[in-house]
C-alpha cells in the first residue's frame, strides 16, 4: 500500500543543507495498522506530509497503491490526496466558518460527487463517529474529542485507502484521547489502513506494529545505540 | 460550484462583506450617474449650431459716448468691415448661437391664447445674416434690404415677416409647412408672416433650461437702435486669421467712440465654441476623475480585503488543499466568493443608481437615467472585482497543502 525506499528530503538554505529524512525506508501493508514513533525533530512528521502528498521529496522513490507519485504534477497529487488519503491531524483543521455537515462535505465537493451521494456519505460518516444529531452544529460549539470525531468522520466520507493520522490525540484529554483511539481501532478493524504519527508510547502499543524514527531513518530499536542510551537513563531515572 | 459553503461561510464574515458590497453598491451608483451625465455633456458639445463655423469670427461691440441714435452709426461699421479685405460679409445682431446670452419669447399660433406653444429664440438680423452664418434656407425666401428696419428695442418685437427654424415650423405646425402662415410672438396680437425656413439653427444658450428649445429660432428682419451689437464677419476662406487681427483696428478707425474688450471681443467661432462649452467640458473631465478614482478605490478596497482573508486563511486554504483541492479551485474558491459579494453590491447599487438618478432629476432637471449605463455599471464593476481579486486569489492557490499540519 505504502513502499518509501531509500528516500531523502533536504532541506536547502543559501549556507547549510538539512536532511529531514535520510536513507527512509518503509513498507506498510494493505490492512496494517503502523504507528510511527520517534521524539520531536525526528523526521516523523515530514514523513507523514510525503507519504499524504502535502510534501515534494528530494531522493529515492515512493510508491502508492502502486503508483510511483514523484513524477506526479499538482493537480495529479490533489486528485489522490482526494481519492486515495484521508487525513487526521492534531489540530483538527476544521474549517470554523463551516457547520458539521459542511466541513465533512469539503473533500466530497472536490471529487465533483452528486449532492445526493454526498448527503448519504455524510450521515453515514457522522452516524459511524456518534455525531449525526451534531450536524448543523459549528466546530467551535463541539468540544475537541467531538472535533476530531468530525475531523476521523471527514477522512472516512471519501473511503480513502490510507488513513493518515498526526498526533491524533494530542490534543486531547486523556478520556477523549481514549474515545478516539477506541474509533481508529474499530476502523482499522473493518479494513482500514491506517499509518498514525505519535509519540504517546501506550498509543503506539496499540498499533500493530511500530516503526521508530530517529534522526531521519527508520531503526531498529533493538540494535540502536541511541535507544539503549535513552532508556538506560530513564531506568536510571525511575 | 461551491456557492453554498461560500455563502455559509460569508455570513460567519459578515462586517467585511457587508462593507465591500456596499463600497460596490455606492461606486455603481455613482459612475452611472456620473457616466450619464458625462455622456450627456458629450453629447451636448457634439451638437452642431446649423452653421457653417468655420471663417466665422464674433465681435462684442459697446458704443460709447453722448449718442442716443445708433442706427447711421452701425451702418456706417457694417460698410466698413464688409469693404475689408479678406472679408466675406457681415451684419449685426442682437445674439447668435452659443453666445450663452440672448431673447427668447413664446410663440402662439392664436394671437389670444393663455398658452404659447413653445418657447424660442429671437435673432434680430439684416438680409446678409444667412450668407455670413452658412445657414441652409429649405424653403421660401431671404428678407430683402428694404424689409430690414431699425428698431428700439424698448417697443413691439413682432415684424410683419420672420423667418423660422425646420424644428419650430415641426413644432408649431403638425404637417412642418408654416410657409405664408402667421405666428405671434407678443401678446399684442400682432402678426409675423413666416417667408423662410432655414434648416437648423442653435439658440444662444447650451444649458440644460433651453434644452426642450435648442432648435427654435425666430429672424427677425431688423437691427436694434441700441448701444451694445454684436457683428458676425465671415473671412473668406484661409482669410481669418489676418481679420480677426485687423477688425479691432479697423473698427476703432472707423469710431473711437466704443469699447470692444480685449479679451473675448474679437473672437473665432472655434473660440466661441470652446467657451461655451468650458463647463460642459469641465464637468465631463471631473466625473471621469470621480469615476476613475472611485473605482481605484473599490478595486483597492477588494485587494485589501481579499489579501486580508487570504492570510487569515492560510491554514484553512492548506486544509483544502490537504482534502483534495486543486490549485484551480482553490482560486475559483475566491474568484467565486468575490463575485457573490460584487453580485449583492450591485443589485444594491443599480437601486442606489436609479434613486441617485430621481433625485437629481428632481433637483438639476437630468434626463431618466438609461439601463444601457446600469448594465455597463454592473459588468464593469463585476470584471473590476473579479480583477482586484485575481492577484490575491493566485497567491491564495499557490498555499502549500503542508500548511494544514503546521500549527498556527
């Protein structure tokens, strides 16, 4: 579903070069649910922009469902990110100015859908998050698990193959966090793949498998030097 | 289309939309109005007077002195400026076109009547007055030397014969022929026989008052006794220059005892033109400037605007993007937005046009303001908003979809 080899995003300025991601390589499988790990600065979210075509890469290749995309122009990446992406981010990103309904109907307009598919995709949406009776409601009247159900219920109206999760409960309390860990898992359940960025251990534990981002490359934790340093200070620590 | 969710979404903005379409509505209104007017002043400058103009010069003349008699004196002036070289011919009257000062008079067909008919100038003149103005006589004949009189101004204006304009003779008489008919021109019940019609001829004034009029002049065969005349000379043709330089020398030759001022005394007709038509002109250049500026307002207004909402809204344009938006729509997104906001500003505006337009015909006698103007208003307006708002919506397409994860 989802093969970065050998891929390389730079960062270039007049004076320095930064390497984002250096040497990624990562195969997530159709149905797989990752979690992406690594401490901040790590590259796991610039990995997350690349694989849901927000971000140009600077090396290697990357394939979706198949597709090499580095050869794809804008309007090509805008139709998949559409067809194939649903995202989830920290923030939420809904559009305020937008009730409920309107803000799970946007990437449904962008498909050039009929009003009537749409409306059905829609409250079937609202209905799989608990939210259908919140409709008419705007963002700010909801509270931020209800936002981010919203948010999981816009991803979901476009059956995207690839669900591509930041921080998704970051931003939450810990009962909302649990809610909406509780949704991904029943929708991964259902066939879902979904690739989600955290740095919540205990969230990543409920991932079926983990990849660990350090320094722009995906290691093994159990051969890495940098690893065995952290958590022998923080066994010394506890 | 996206016209629903831009609508949702404009109503949580309302401040700044009701602002811009309001500025829209009030710049409709205005440049119509001003556009009408403009065009309505062009077309007055455009009027011809019936004449031929060009060799025509103009001169003010004042007789100055202890004499009461002015009639061997004028004579005397018309002998001497027609015996001058380059001349063509000439005569005195009272008034001629686009003077901006002369008689006017109803005009009755029943010498009793309550009500005249219509309203029209008086020009007092000799038998040499067609020739020296290039005025077309269409029927009958010219007055003759000897039906040519002087005559006080203080007493009756009514001559036995007169001869009338096309469009007085349309307006008088419903199948046009006045020829051998009789007119009356005071209320003394004295009859003018019509001997002539000339095609055209323009009254003194050019303002909007003499407007239902503009066409209606009466010749009298007849040269006021009076102090103040005014002498139409035609040079002949590539002459009028070295006449109008001689005139005043000539003339003061003839008998120092008069005034002819020096600015505007001695003029061309070009010259005549220009200053009758001085405000006319002017008024036109300033409701093109009011045009002009308002609309670089609004268009300032809606770039302002626009750029304002494209920055506040970057994260939202990148969650657009995120969700599938091309750069395309992310630009018709604005261009549409616009164009519903310009839409409500000029249906608001073409109703401000139309009340702007009653009440200035109510208070300065304009004209009932043409749709032609408020559909040119409103397609303007709306390819004005639609190119205010192009520069700001292409950098609005150009927001990255990485925007939507980065925060704030």
């Amino acid at each position: 579903m989802l093969k970065m080899s050998h891929l390389a995003k730079v960062y270039r300025t007049e004076v320095v070069e930064t390497y984002a991601l250096r040497d990624f390589n990562i195969n997530v499988k159709e149905g797989e649910f990752v979690a992406v790990t690594g401490p901040s600065g790590s590259g796991k979210t610039t990995f997350l922009t690349i694989a849901g075509l927000l971000e140009t890469f600077t090396g290697g290749e990357y394939h979706l469902d198949g597709v090499e995309v580095s050869k794809l122009d804008d309007n090509a990446r805008s139709r998949i990110r559409n067809e194939k992406i649903g995202f989830i981010f920290q923030a939420f990103n809904l559009i305020p100015d937008l009730n409920v309904f309107d803000n799970v109907e946007v990437p449904l307009r962008y498909r050039g859908m009929k009003a009537a598919e749409r409306k059905q995709r829609i409250m079937d949406a609202l209905e799989r998050v608990g939210l259908a009776s919140r409709a008419k409601h705007y963002p700010a009247e909801l509270s931020g698990g209800q936002q981010q159900r919203v948010a999981i219920a816009r991803a979901l109206a476009g059956s995207p193959r690839l669900l591509l999760a930041d921080e998704p409960t970051g931003n939450l309390d810990t009962q909302m966090a649990r809610g909406v860990m509780e949704l991904l898992e029943e929708i991964h359940r259902e066939g879902a793949t979904i690739v989600m960025v955290t740095h919540d251990p205990e969230l990543a534990a409920r991932a079926q498998r983990n990849v660990h981002v350090i320094d722009g490359q995906v290691v093994d934790l159990a051969e890495d030097p940098r690893f065995h340093a952290a958590s022998h200070l923080a066994d010394t620590a506890s | 289309m996206q016209i629903k969710p831009i609508l949702a979404a404009l109503r949580r903005h309302k401040a700044g939309t009701i602002l811009i379409a309001l500025q829209i509505a009030l710049t409709l209104a205005i440049v119509c109005n001003a556009l009408f007017i403009i065009q309505e002043r062009v077309s007055r400058l455009s009027r011809t007077t019936g004449m031929d103009e060009s060799n025509v010069i103009a001169i003010a003349n004042r007789y100055v002195g202890p004499a009461t008699v002015f009639g061997p004196t004028i004579k005397t002036d018309l002998a001497a400026i027609r015996n001058m070289a380059g001349v063509e011919d000439a005569y005195a009257t009272n008034s001629y076109p686009l003077r901006n000062g002369g008689w006017s008079m109803g005009v009755r067909l029943i010498p009793d009547a309550k009500k005249e008919i219509t309203s029209t100038t008086l020009y007092f003149v000799d038998d040499h007055a067609l020739r020296t103005l290039g005025v077309k006589l269409i029927e009958g004949r010219n007055f003759n030397a000897g039906e040519v009189i002087m005559l006080d101004p203080r007493k009756s204006t009514a001559l036995p014969q007169v001869i009338i304009t096309k469009a007085l003779a349309q307006k008088l008489f419903a199948d046009g022929k006045s020829l051998g008919k009789t007119i009356y021109l005071s209320q003394e019940g004295k009859p003018s026989t019509v001997i002539g019609v000339v095609e055209k001829l323009q009254v003194p004034w050019v303002g909007t008052w003499a407007g239902s009029f503009d066409q209606h002049a009466v010749l009298l065969p007849a040269t006021l006794d009076a102090n103040y005349q005014n002498f139409l000379v035609r040079a002949r043709p590539g002459q009028q220059e070295a006449v109008l330089k001689a005139l005043p020398k000539l003339l003061i030759d003839t008998n120092r005892m008069r005034v002819i001022p020096e600015e505007g005394g001695v003029r061309s007709f070009e010259d005549v033109r220009r200053r009758a038509y001085e405000t006319d002109r002017g008024m036109a250049i300033l409701m093109g400037i009011v045009c002009a500026v308002l609309l670089a307002i609004t268009a300032a207004g809606i770039v302002g605007l626009s750029s304002f909402w494209v920055g506040q809204r970057r994260k939202q344009i990148g969650v657009r993007r995120a969700l599938g938006a091309t750069k395309g729509d992310i630009l018709s997104y604005f261009m549409t937005e616009n164009f519903l906001i310009a839409l409500g500003g000029v249906i608001v505006g073409s109703a401000l046009a139309y009340g702007m337009n009653q009440w200035l015909l109510e208070q300065f006698e304009m004209q009932r303001l043409s749709l032609v103007y408020v559909i040119t208003g409103v397609v303007a307006l709306l390819l004005l908003g639609q190119a205010a708002v192009l520069a700001p919506a292409l950098r609005a397409s150009r927001v990255s979809p990485v925007e939507a994860t980065r925060s704030v």
